[in-house]
C-alpha cells in the first residue's frame, strides 16, 4: 500500500531539512490530479465551463472572430492547457464551428482521470505532456482556464535581518511554514526590499515557463491565446497559497495530495514575460466585464426564453460568471496574440 503524502513529505523533512513550497506544490497537486476528477457538486471545486455552457461557447466565438480577421489560416489547432473534463473545448468549439473555426484538438493533460473523461468528448482529439510536441505548421488558439493557478509558487519571507526562503518544515510533527537559512536578498527587486519583516513575496516560475513558451510558438506560428484565472492585475506582497477539499478552505499543510492547492496569479508579471518575446499583449479585463462586452446578458437572455423552466437558474450562472462578488471580479482574463494579428474583443478597458 502507499503510503499517504503527508508521510512522505514527514520522512523526507526529517531525514533531510525543510522542503520548498514549490516543491511541496508540485508533488501535492501531482498525487491530487493523477488520481481524482475533482471537479463539480461531487468533487472539490467548480469551474466556470461547469457553471454554464455560455463561458465556454464566448470563448469560442472569440477564437472564431479573431482567427477570422486574421486572415482564416488554415491548418488552424486549438489547444487547452489542463481541459479538465472537456467541457469547456465542448462548448467553445461548437459555438466556433458555426462561423467555420474547425481546428485540430490539441489537449495538453498529464492526468490519466482527466484523460479518460476527456476522450468521451473529444475522441478525435490528441493528448500532449507539454507544448513541445502541439503542431507547429499553423497558428495556435491557446485557451488556459484555471490552469496557471495550480502551478508551484515560490515565497520569499522578510525576516528581521534579510529576505529567505519559506520553506515547508516540521513542528510537533505537523508540516509548517518555516524560514531558510540563506539570504535571498538577491532574488528581490530593488524597488521592493525594503518591505516590513514579515512580509512575503510570492512569484510562479512555472507560469512564467508557461508564458515564456507561449509567446515563442505564437511569435513563430501566428494565433492567440487566452489565459483565465483568478488573480491580480497589478504586482503585491502576501501569500495567496490555499487548499480547498469538498468546496471548503481547508489547511494548506494538513493533507498533501488530497485538496487542491492553487496560488493567485500575477498577470502583470506574465504580460511583461509574453512582450519580452515580442508579442502582442492584448489586455487584462475582469472576467465580469469580458464577458459582458462578449454579450453574455443577450446570451442568457436568449437561453432563457428558449427554455423558460430554467430561466432563474441560467441566471443565476450568468451572475455567478460576472458578478462583482463572485467570479467576475476576482478572476481576470488575459489575450495575448502574435504581432500580426488583430485586437481582441473585450478587451481595452484595464489594458
């Protein structure tokens, strides 16, 4: 039998010092995907193509609508990073294949779970372990929902004498948030060590490796990519790491690999990373006012009078999608596109 993470963790913090929160990050969220379909009522959260078919179907009508003032290349692939179950490639495609998007799927999931639900939807489409291996003959239509906040984050803690790593240690034989040894006074920009003690700066090397790849193969190839997730729009201090099990805050350190671990995103830091390789940034909006300037309250609208029974509750998903204290403040959506191609729609408003 396996043994559980915490365990694991346990043993390997006592037999060779304090881990990184990184490390921690990226084992927990390794064993938690590889092994659960955590989405929906009966799993641990719900995201935004579970809530209504209306997010995913503007999605699709964006890609469509940017790819054809683009010119209509073709060969065209769509690629999602972390599909979860295919919902929202459901949806965005279909809206898509109405305006006559009809591009290759490309699935970017190391979850064998998640894979096997996905082939249900998507029989035709083609799993990768990364992008090195998504075609490169045609642009790309990148589409990233609730992916970036489930990659490893790294803290730095100021501490009475210099900045250092925070670290995952022992104590009394639970897992704690503990200080390293060393000074990381150079891993701090200049302009913010000056910081109170006590402060923590939290940055997400793997999201930067993300959008550091992105934006090379949008460069090369043309197409777009829409990263959506939630987060801040402008640089700040403090930890944002949290684990959620059955829908409920849950303690970070008490259960590895059985809760979902994620960490807000800095999408000021990753639009800097996307231009410094020469692409276009097109805007970072609120989710509420993007999908509002796609038209989601004439869509709702529409569906409502389709079908009057589930008028209330179509409803209640478009507010839940935009409204300010739900998911339309607090999640951010981000365009990036190759020099070449046009704006984006939604987008102006924060850029």
């Amino acid at each position: 039998m396996i043994p559980p993470l915490l365990d694991t963790f346990k043993r390997l913090i006592a037999n060779t010092g304090p881990i990184s929160i990184s490390h921690y990050i990226a084992e927990s969220n390794a064993h938690y995907y590889a092994r659960r379909d955590p989405f929906g009522v009966a799993g641990d959260f719900i995201t935004a193509p579970e809530i209504s078919q209306m997010f995913g179907e503007l999605i699709g009508l964006w890609l469509a609508d940017i790819w054809m003032r683009a010119g209509r290349t073709e060969p065209v692939h769509y690629v999602e990073l972390g599909p979860g179950r295919g919902t929202l490639a459901r949806d965005a495609l279909g809206a898509a294949r109405r305006y006559g998007l009809v591009p290759s799927t490309h699935f970017v999931e190391t979850s064998t779970a998640l894979k096997a639900l996905q082939l249900e939807l998507h029989p035709q489409a083609v799993w990768h372990a990364d992008l090195s291996t998504v075609p490169a003959d045609g642009p790309l239509l990148i589409v990233a929902n609730e992916f970036l906040d489930a990659l490893p984050v790294r803290q730095l803690v100021r501490t009475q004498h210099s900045w250092r790593e925070r670290l995952v240690g022992l104590a009394d034989d639970r897992l704690v948030p503990v200080a390293g040894s060393a000074s990381m006074d150079a891993a701090v920009p200049a302009d913010r060590r000056d910081a109170p003690e006590g402060t923590i700066l939290e940055t997400s090397p793997a999201s930067a490796a993300v959008l550091y790849e992105v934006a090379g193969r949008l460069a090369t190839q043309g197409g777009a990519a829409l990263f959506i997730d939630y987060g801040h729009a402008q640089p700040r201090f403090g930890s944002s790491l949290q684990a959620v099990r059955a829908h409920r805050k849950v303690d970070v350190f008490s259960a590895p690999g059985e809760a979902d671990l994620t960490a807000h995103v800095d999408f000021a830091a990753l639009a800097s990373i996307a231009q410094s390789r020469g692409i276009r940034w097109l805007g970072t909006e609120e989710q509420g006012r993007w999908l509002r300037a796609l038209g989601i309250e004439a869509r709702a609208d529409a569906l409502a009078a389709s079908a009057p029974a589930h008028a209330a509750a179509i409803h209640t998903a478009r507010e839940r999608l935009t409204g300010e204290g739900q998911m339309g403040a607090l999640f951010k959506v981000m365009g990036i596109a190759a020099p070449d191609w046009p704006d984006g729609a939604g987008f102006g408003s924060m850029a």
